[in-house]
C-alpha cells in the first residue's frame, strides 16, 4: 500500500522530506504497540503493526532512491549498501534485546515492540540538516542552483559539471516522455527492467532466507542445541550477515553487481542443497522443503549472469542503453528511452 503512493510522494514532498514525515508514522506506530497493554488491546497491536508495515514499505524503497542519488558514481554501490547493513543490524539487535537479559520478559514486551521508535527519533532529529537529493533538485524541481549546492555539500567544492551533464541528458529524456504505471506495465522500452525488478526483489523472499530463520529452532533442536540456548545462539546469524553485508560493500564497486549477484544465488542454491540433504525440518515435506527456494536460487543466478547488464563505474544513461539494447536489440541500440513513474 505504501510503495504504491511512494512515487508521487517522492516528487511531491522530496526524498527528504517524506523520509521526515516517514519516521512520524513509525513514532505513531511505536505508541500504539508500546500503550497496547496498558489499554488491554490487541487491535492497538494489530493497528500499530500496520502501521509499521506502511513505515517499512517507505523506508525499503525511499532509502535506496534517496542514498543512491546522492552517492558519487563512484561509492553509489558501497553506499546503497547501506539499507541492507541496516536491516541485517535491525535483526541482530532484535535477537539481542529479545534475550531475557533484556526485553525478553512478559513484563517488557511493549518496549520490545515499540525499540523501532529509537532509529525514527534519531533519523527525525538528523536528517534536516542533511540536503535534498540533486537529482530530484534538477530533474522534478529544475533547481539547477540548488542541486549545484546540494552537490558540493555531499562531494565537495567544484562544478561538478560531468555529473550535472549527465542529469542534464536523463532530465532531457524523461521530459520527452513521461510514464504513467499503465503505460510502464505495457511500454516495450522498459519491460526488460521490469523483467530484472521482479526477479531480483522476488528473490530477496524466494531464496529461501526467510524459511532459515523460521526453522532455526527445529535446525538447531536438531543439531542437538536446546530450546534455553537457540535464542543465544540465534546471535550469529545476525553476526554472519552484519559481517557478509559489510563484505559486500567493499567488494560491490570493485567485482560489480552482476558478478555478486549471480555468485550469490549459486552459494545460496549449493546451501539449501546442503540443507536439504542433511535436516528434516518439516513432517509433511519431509527432506525437500528446500527444493523449490534451490531451483530458484539456481534459476536467478542464471538470469543474473546470462541477462542482467554490469553498472559497474557506469551512469544512469550507461545502464539505460544497456537496458535498450535488450528492450529493442542490438539493431536500435542507439535509441534512448528513459522513463519516469
């Protein structure tokens, strides 16, 4: 719900602001779940999850545009990094102040439920005095002065005047056509884009991560690990992807997406295969629970390596060429489309 109205909310409010205004809907929520108790209401609970839901439906998708944008061409990978560092940090505290050292107590769970509170107030108090995206500044604003300013407080003093002409030939581009959904469900010039976006972000929750860490208790059970200690030993998984989310970051600018992407899912493929063959984790599937998040993952590494194009050191106008000769062959690999939701 909410990353359907994130598009007009982006160019109507800015990055920034409805990023502000993001974190008041995640304090709202963190009030509901945290007074839930007091009120003897499990429909504060179930509201203030909603509220939640639509928090982080803005901030998975916001973040990313917002921080990809001011990023130098450069660090824009190491930089976009940084949403998955922060949701694999969100995890690893929530396995930690969960324990019953912590919150993990009857007593203490609306404040266990209401700790997404600290990240909102501290981003609601910080995020003013940073700028406004500069592509969002030229493109949808055509504030040429503010996304030169915008530009030498996020890299330094300068014209910068190679990244402003290639914001200049993607403003060109997308005010010759302007995409509606409709027209970018239907139009040919970004279908192999679209193709790439459903693949990847379905992959996020078909390869099979999510399934681990429902099964975690029943794999360490298992593994001979009792109920008293998974919690504790629940920590390195968050620990395992906090250090492989940091490797990432130094490894994305320099191996490239498209290398990591399909070596990825063939790492994940081999390891459910490992999972697979040595775990029952489920009396009706028995030992193939895995098969199907396997196939995927092998299915994506192959899509990754076979179709996806690198953007590796290469501007927003690079990789939509890139994209066109898949969309209209190598025949009409000169022509430029560039959209805009």
């Amino acid at each position: 719900m909410a990353t359907i109205q994130l598009g007009y909310l982006s160019v109507t409010f800015g990055r920034k602001k409805t990023q502000i205004y993001n974190n008041l809907v995640a304090l709202v929520g963190a009030a509901l779940v945290c007074t839930s108790r007091a009120a003897q209401s499990f429909e504060m609970i179930m509201l203030g999850r909603l509220v939640y839901g639509i928090n982080a439906g803005v901030s998975l998708n916001l973040h990313p545009m917002y921080i990809g944008e001011c990023a130098p061409q450069s660090k824009r990978g190491m930089v976009t990094v940084s949403v998955s560092f922060s949701v694999v940090l969100g995890k690893l505290m929530g396995f930690v102040i969960g324990l019953r050292e912590f919150l993990g107590r009857e007593e203490l769970w609306p404040l266990l439920l209401a700790c997404s509170a600290v990240p909102a107030l501290i981003q609601l108090v910080t995020l003013p005095f940073f700028p406004e995206s500069p592509r969002y500044l030229l493109i949808d604003k055509g504030d040429k002065e503010g996304c030169l300013k915008a530009m030498q407080q996020l890299w330094g003093p300068g014209e910068h005047c190679a990244e402003m002409g290639n914001m200049f030939k993607e403003k060109e581009a997308v005010g010759e056509q302007t995409k509606g959904l409709k027209d970018l469900l239907v139009d040919r010039a970004v279908r192999w884009q679209m193709i790439s976006l459903l693949l990847i972000c379905g992959a996020m929750q078909l390869v099979g991560i999510n399934a681990v860490y429902f099964y975690a208790y029943d794999i360490f059970q298992n593994a001979g690990i009792s109920a008293i200690e998974a919690p504790y030993v629940s920590l390195g998984l968050g620990i395992t992807e906090i250090f492989t989310t940091i490797l990432c970051g130094f490894l994305i600018d320099r191996q490239g997406r498209k290398t990591l992407l399909w070596l990825n899912y063939v790492i994940l493929a081999s390891t459910l295969t490992l999972l697979t063959v040595t775990l029952t984790l489920q009396e009706a599937l028995g030992t193939f629970c895995f098969i199907f998040f396997l196939v995927f993952c092998i299915c994506v590494a192959i899509y990754s390596f076979w179709v996806l194009p690198e953007t590796k050191d290469r501007s927003m106008m690079e990789i939509m060429e890139s994209f066109n000769k898949l969309n209209f062959g190598a025949k009409n690999e000169d022509k430029l489309v560039c959209t805009r939701l």
